[in-house]
C-alpha cells in the first residue's frame, strides 16, 4: 500500500476545522485549487512506526500524519506527471535515506534525521522538503531546482539548523550549500566513482548508492568538510 492510501479519508472542510491556524494549512488547501481534479485528503492517526521502505503514489494527493513518520528503510516523496501534492507530518521524521521531488511538497513540524542522505532532483514542478525543527543527515544532494528548508523554531530557515553538508545550487535562500552543485569542477575531486556519470554527480547513482549504504563524498573529502562544519 502506497503512503498517501493509508489512513481515513477526510474532507478539506474537516482539515480546515481540525488543524485551524497551523502554519502550512493555507499550503495544505492549495492542492484543492491547484489540481484539474483535487485529491481526496487524508489523516493518518498516531503516526508509523515501520521497517521497511515508504513510498507515494504519483498522485495527485493530500494527506496528514498525525504523528511521528518512522522507518528503518527509505522514504520516497515522488509524483509523475501530478499536479500538487501535500504532506504535513506533525511529528518527527526518521528514516535512513529520503528522497523527493516533481510536485511533493512535504512540510514537518519536528525535526527530520536521515541516517544516510537526503536527495532532491526534478523540483521545478514544487517540490519542496522543509523542517520547523533541525535537519539531520550525512548528505543533502540537491539538483539546481529543488528547495530544502529548516527553521529550527524559528520564522525562517537557518544556516545552523542543517546539521548535515548540502550539495545544492546558491540561487535558494533557504539554505547556504557547502558545495555548489552548479560546478562543474565539484566532481572526480568531491565524489566517489559510484555517484559520478561523466564526470559529475548523479542523483540517481547517488541514491543507488546511498540504498546500498555509501557516502557519495570521497573519505577524505567527507572527512574535512564536517570538520569545517563542525559535525
């Protein structure tokens, strides 16, 4: 069973009454507009707590955890050729690699920790991954499109609440990448042989290799880089 087919179907009305005021509700209703059919929302009561991997469907959809998002294996937050998705958590995410992109907008209310890496490709469609709290991860791989944000409590994303090295593009405010994936020259220097496809960095060999358990830095690159950051 795909993520967004779990838990009961509910009504915009219903979301709108249950979770008055919380900050991503307006973000959450859009999908009720911004889709030629609108999606059928949601709630998952309790959170999940799981061993193996979580995926969406390509949409379009709507749902609500109410509660921690847990698994031992991957999170995927993916569309294929959907209008927008939404997904607020209002809890915790924890998970070993997460990826998302083409129209999943995911928002969480806790912190999110990533035992592996975090990829975000495909974006321009709004994908978007955001935290109010800290954001853990060994690596965040972003393609120049796609946004990733972290508030750490506060109003707005924070350079000190990515506990993690970014690989992005510099043209999003949202965070401060400790290697512009724009580069070229940030390829046989930075990256294992594994995440690379002439020359530079891959996102699908990337999150192959992140599946299998691998660091997409070369050790001594990965080495000084959180010594920089002071990870």
């Amino acid at each position: 069973m795909m993520l967004d087919e779990m838990g009961r179907e509910v009504s915009f009305e219903d979301i709108s009454a249950r979770y008055r005021g919380h900050e991503s509700l307006d973000w959450f209703l859009e999908t009720r507009d911004l889709n030629d059919e609108a999606p059928r929302p949601r709630i998952i009561e309790g959170g999940l707590d799981v061993t193996h991997e979580l995926r969406t469907s390509d949409g379009p959809w709507a749902f609500i955890i109410d509660g921690d998002l847990v698994t031992t294996g991957d999170l995927v937050f993916t569309t294929e050729g959907a209008g927008t998705c939404a997904l607020i958590v209002t809890g915790n995410v924890r998970a070993r690699n997460i990826a998302y992109g083409g129209s999943a907008r995911v928002a969480v209310d806790g912190d999110i920790t990533a035992s592996g890496v975090i990829i975000g490709s495909w974006g321009s469609d709004g994908a978007v991954l955001g935290t109010s709290g800290v954001l853990t991860a060994r690596a965040v791989l972003l393609d120049p499109h796609t946004p990733i944000w972290a508030n750490a409590g506060g109003p707005r994303s924070v350079p000190e609440a990515f506990r993690t090295l970014i690989v992005g593009g510099r043209g999003w405010r949202e965070f401060e990448p400790d290697i512009d994936a724009d580069l070229p020259e940030n390829g046989e220097q930075t990256f294992v042989p594994e995440v690379l496809k002439n020359g530079m960095l891959d996102l699908y060999l990337a999150r192959k290799h992140a599946e299998r358990g691998g660091s997409p830095f070369l050790p001594e690159v990965e080495q000084s880089l959180r010594a920089k950051k002071g990870l």
